[in-house]
C-alpha cells in the first residue's frame, strides 16, 4: 500500500490471506507477547487493531484496524489506517465548530443582507472558516505524512500476522 499517494486522511485497503481467521488470531496473540515491548495489539472478535508503544508513540503515530472476514478458502482482511483515537476526535470536533459557526454567518449574512445591512463582517468571518478547514486539512496532511514511516512499520507487522 501506498499512503503518501492517498489524498485519503484515513487510508483504506483490502487484502486477501490464505490462512483462516482462527489462524490469524493465534499468530497475533503469539505476536502480541513477542513484540510487548514495541507494539500494543488489542484483539476484540475478528478485528486486530495495532498500536506503538507509549515510548514509541508520538501525537501523528497512526494505528492499524483490521477487520477478519472469513470467506470459503481464504480470509479478507480489511484495513485501516487513522491517527489516534483522541487526536481524531479533536480534529472532527473543530471541523464541526468551523463548519457551524460558518452556517450561523451565512444565516446572519442573507438576514443583514434582506435587511439591507452591511455583511461585510459577515462574510469576513466565513471567508476565515474557509482558511480555517482549508488549514485543518493541511496540518492533518503533514501530519499523516510524518507518520507514514510508522504506518509502513505497522503493515509489516500486518504481514507478520497474515502469513
């Protein structure tokens, strides 16, 4: 996979594996005391998600989600790849205060606007939202690409356990 072409802030992919599910499990529960030190990976059902350890981690580590779905020969693995839990929560909460307060100057500016007022503050303040997502897009995207190393570290250990 390829992250750095993606324009994707959470990339998305699909492999296929010839073990089993059960098999699958078995080798990340092995992985998972094996690698303690570098690598936390949780396992719920059939989906493994993997982490850095906390000395490992910095705030743009990705981790890796996949999700086991059994097929008659083979395994479909679907993957995932986001920033930390907290950090996304925190990046959607902004986009959700810029893209209301954006809505609450266009209410305010068509309303001074069929009043004859002036909307100039108005549309100042959304033109400032616009910079805003457009600049809460591009940290997100240096972001990811400072964590790409790491997410190529991550798919490694995917392979690990798929084989």
């Amino acid at each position: 996979m390829e992250p750095e072409k993606s324009i994707a802030l959470r990339p998305r992919f699909e492999v296929e594996s010839k073990n089993s599910v059960t098999q699958i499990l078995e080798k990340a529960k092995q992985l998972k005391t094996e690698l303690k030190a570098d690598y936390q990976i949780k396992i719920i059902d059939e989906h493994l998600y993997f982490y850095f350890s906390k000395e490992k981690r910095k705030y743009y580590s990705p981790f890796l989600h996949l999700e086991l779905e059994a097929n008659e020969d083979k395994t479909t693995v679907k993957g995932l790849f986001g920033p930390e839990q907290l950090l996304w929560t925190l990046f959607m909460f902004l986009h959700f205060i810029i893209a209301g307060l954006f809505l609450v100057f266009a209410m305010m500016a068509y309303t001074h606007w069929s009043l004859k007022q002036s909307v100039v503050l108005d549309v100042v303040v959304m033109t400032f939202m616009v910079v805003f997502w457009i600049l809460l897009y591009v940290i997100a995207r240096i972001n990811r690409e400072k964590g790409v190393p790491q997410m190529h570290e991550l798919e490694d250990l995917m392979y690990k356990v798929l084989e």
